[in-house]
C-alpha cells in the first residue's frame, strides 16, 4: 500500500509539473529591446533581445564590459556592465534580489576575477545566485573584457 501512495504521489507531481509547464509554454514571450535607437537598430539586425520574459522566468543577453578612455583600470567598465544591467532588469519590474544565476565569460580570469567580484557585489548582495566564470579567448566585441550574462526569476508570477 505505501509503494501505490507513494507513486501515486509520485504521478501526481509529475502530472502537474507537466500542466504548468504546458501552460507556460503556451505563453508567449515578452522581450526587451534597447531604448537608446542605434543599440535597438543594431540588435535588430544582429537578431537579439536585451532580454526575453517567458513566465516568471527572465533571461538577459550577456553585456560586455568594454574600457573606454579615460578608464583607470577595469573598474569603471565593470560598474558600466551592473549599471546596464540593473536598468534592464527595471524595465523587466525586478531588481537584483530576484537574481537566480549569473554567467561571467572573462578574456583574463585570472587577471580580472578579484576586481570584478568586488564590482560584483556592490550589486548583488546574500543570498547569492548561482555563478559561473568561465575563462575564454574572444568576445564578440574584440576589445571586450568580460561578458555577463544573467537569469533571474519574477516573483509575482
């Protein structure tokens, strides 16, 4: 008897998993295009979103942290990336408590990872997300730096 109650819950969890994925997929999705018109007419041709909501799920396009002159190290092009980002996440109605995961792509891991953690969290506070910082050779933007991409999760859905 306690195997049958035991998969029976099994099946119904399973069951309603499926309904509310079901329900979701059926959902059409919301995006977030630039408001700044040449970065919108660029992502257009380029075929990309600043971000896609699908459900309660809110996934941003990775942002590359790019120096520019007058930049005293990499700083500045690390705050430039947050600030971008947790504009996007505004227009998305959430902020960066509602961050589930972050994905960081670094031309120079070694070189960069302590002073990007440190920009990091002046932005994202405990509980943490998920991270991953992965070491790589190019970005899409040659001169790029670090590229960030985040996942976060609304709430109210």
């Amino acid at each position: 008897m306690a195997k049958r109650t035991i998969g029976a819950a099994i099946a119904g969890l399973a069951l309603a998993a499926v309904t509310a994925t079901g329900a979701q997929a059926h959902e059409p999705k919301q995006t977030i295009m630039p408001e700044d018109a040449e970065a919108r007419a660029f992502q257009e041709a380029v075929g990309y979103s600043d971000a896609v909501i699908h459900g309660d799920v809110v996934i941003l396009s990775g942002v590359v942290a790019v120096p520019q002159a007058g930049d005293e190290g990499m700083e500045p092009s690390f705050v430039r990336v947050f600030d971008q980002i947790g504009r996007t996440l505004e227009r998305a109605g959430i902020g960066w408590d509602d961050v589930i995961e972050v994905e960081t792509f670094h031309t120079d891991l070694a070189g960069q990872i302590n002073a990007f953690a440190d920009v990091k969290n002046r932005y994202i506070k405990a509980p943490f997300p998920a991270w991953t910082a992965i070491g790589i050779s190019a970005l899409y933007e040659p001169a790029g730096l670090v590229e960030v991409k985040i996942t976060a999760r609304r709430a109210d859905q």
